[in-house]
C-alpha cells in the first residue's frame, strides 16, 4: 500500500507492506513521478481528490497500479499531530485500506473537458455580476440609478454609450471602461454557454433527460458529464446526497433532528438543478394545473424557496432513474 501526497513539484510517498510495516518513505519530484511508479510492482496506490489527481490517477493506472482516490475530508482525520506532506501521505496510505473509506471514481479526460465548460462559464457568470454591480455602484455615486435585472443594466448603459450622462470625465472613463468588459464577459460566457447546449444536442442520452420538468440542456449536459455511470450510487438519494441535497441530520440522545440540506458534493450542478426548479415553481405558480399532485401538495405548505430545493432534490432522483434504466420522463397523473 502507497499513500501519495501530490503537491506543485515535489510528492511525498510513504509505503507499508503487508504487515503495515513502513517499507518505504521518499521524496519525488513532478518529472520523476512516472519514472519512479514504472520502476514498482503494482501497488495499491491513495491520494486525495484534489487539483491534478485525476491526471496522476490515470497516469499511475496506466502503469499498472490500483489507484484510489479520497475525499480530502475523510483523509484528515487520519493525520496525526502536526502537519507536513510526508504525514500527509502516512494519512493517505492508512486511509487507503480502511474497510470504510469511500471512494472517489477517477474522471477520464472528456468528463474532465466536459466540466471546464460548466465551471468556465460560472466563473465568468460571476464576473458579470461583479461588473455589472460596479458599474451601478459607480453610478449610483453621481445620483444615476435603474432597476433590478438585465432591463435595468440596460437603461444604464445606453445612455452612457450614447454620452447622455452628465459625468466628470474620469467617472465617465471608468463606467464606459467596465461596460466594455461586462460586454466582452457576457459574450464569452453566451459562447460557452452555446457549446454547451450543442454538445447537449448531439447527445442521445442528454436529450432524453431534457424530457424532465426542469432539465434543459445545461443541467443535462452537466448531469452527463458528472454521472457517466449511474450505477455508482444505490439509489437516486444517493445521488442527490451526493450533490449535497439531502437534509442534515444531528441527533443525541435517542433523538433526531433534521436540519438544512448539506451543500456537499458538486456544487455546480446542484445550483443549475436550483435554479431549473426555481424557475419552474415560478412557472406553475400562477397556473397550478402544470404543476404534479407533489408539487401542489408541497407549494400548499411551503414557502416556495423551500419547495424548489426539494423539487431540485426530487429531480436529481429523477434523472437518477432515467439514466439507471435508460427510459424518458413519465409524468404522473395529475388528478
């Protein structure tokens, strides 16, 4: 058993036989890593899921050893006093054996690719946000105010293009400046947003999941990109427990409580699944006849931001299902 400690350019390995004896400890650079894997009888390899662990599981695997990766959060509690990448990687290799570990599948290339669309296109969604908040900001300094939403960005900008504002020269410098880059930004995000939807297009099995109530094409393409093999997880909780939402539980003495949903997992397709649901509780809001016997029954009793996490929560199990037995959405009778 290996427990591997990866880092920038230098990785620990600690290794122990059979008998859990420490057979070796080495310090390895990032160019000697295959070098020195190709050069050991196949071993039984652990490292935490972090950044470049998934390239260093299947380049490890390729060489013939059972890599396992491990969530980090599980690996700290095998560390002991102190902190230092070699005990890190002592963490890593008793980890590796422990009959209650759990496992992170190791991601293949196109998962990977597929992903960096999704969290590109986040990052620049969030950068949007930010200039367009500046630039109201700034604004707003010199008593120019609008509205909530893209509408009201709007009213903002087309007056500053059009040089209407009555602004000091320099403010006017700096708002035409970060409208240009909300500009460049938002342009960038709707390419990306565009490969993403034709990719979602061409695939068979993400347009059969497009038949559920509050999956388009992006949650489509990002639940095929993250869940390649349904039959990783029990059942569809399991899934929705991996995306973080299922509810928390603490309990003592005998008894129980339920709290919020954990937010583990990945967080990026829990927060389209999210956003779908909250924009179809939206929808069926004002025409309730749309909407399932479930969803009546909870928008009845529930503040409606509760009911879409519980509906996007719902959906994961749905999509759960339809991968697991490659069959399209069936509604329920509404009665």
């Amino acid at each position: 058993m290996i427990g591997l400690d990866i880092a920038k350019n230098v990785f620990e390995v600690h290794g122990r036989n059979a008998a859990s004896q420490v057979v070796l400890r080495r310090t390895v650079r990032r160019g000697n890593v295959a070098e020195f894997f190709g050069k050991l009888p196949p071993a039984v390899i652990g490292m935490e899921a972090c950044g470049s662990a998934h390239h260093w599981a299947r380049v490890l695997g390729k060489l013939g050893h059972d890599v396992r990766l491990m969530p980090p959060a599980y690996v700290k509690p095998l560390v002991k006093r102190n902190k230092s990448d070699a005990i890190d990687a002592a963490a890593c290799c008793k980890g590796v054996i422990d009959p209650d570990m759990r496992f992170v599948p190791v991601k293949t290339v196109d998962q990977q690719a597929a992903l960096s669309l999704h969290r590109s296109r986040e990052l620049l969604v969030r950068q949007r946000t930010q200039l367009g908040n500046a630039l109201r900001a700034l604004l707003s300094e010199f008593g120019i105010v609008a509205g909530q939403g893209k509408a009201g960005l709007a009213q903002l900008i087309e007056p500053l293009r059009a040089g209407t504002l009555e602004l000091p020269e320099d403010a006017l410098f700096s708002a035409t400046m970060l409208a240009d880059q909300h500009a460049a930004t938002d342009a960038v995000a709707a390419e990306l947003q565009k490969r993403i939807k034709a990719q979602a297009k061409a695939d068979k099995t993400a347009r059969m999941l497009q038949t559920a109530p509050t999956v388009g094409p992006m949650i489509a393409h990002a639940v095929r990109a993250t869940l390649p093999d349904p039959a990783r997880f029990k059942s569809g909780r399991d899934f929705a427990a991996f995306l973080g939402l299922a509810p928390s539980n603490s309990g003592t003495g005998g008894k129980m409580r339920t709290g919020h949903i954990t937010k583990k997992g990945d967080p990026t397709l829990r927060r389209l699944l999210v956003l779908g649901a909250t924009s179809w509780v939206r929808r069926v809001s004002n025409c309730l006849d749309k909407a399932s016997p479930w969803l009546r029954g909870m928008l009845a009793r529930k503040p409606k931001k509760v009911v879409a996490v519980a509906l996007a929560a719902r959906t994961a199990r749905v999509l759960w299902a339809m991968l697991t037995h490659n069959q399209p959405y069936r509604a329920p009778a509404i009665g």
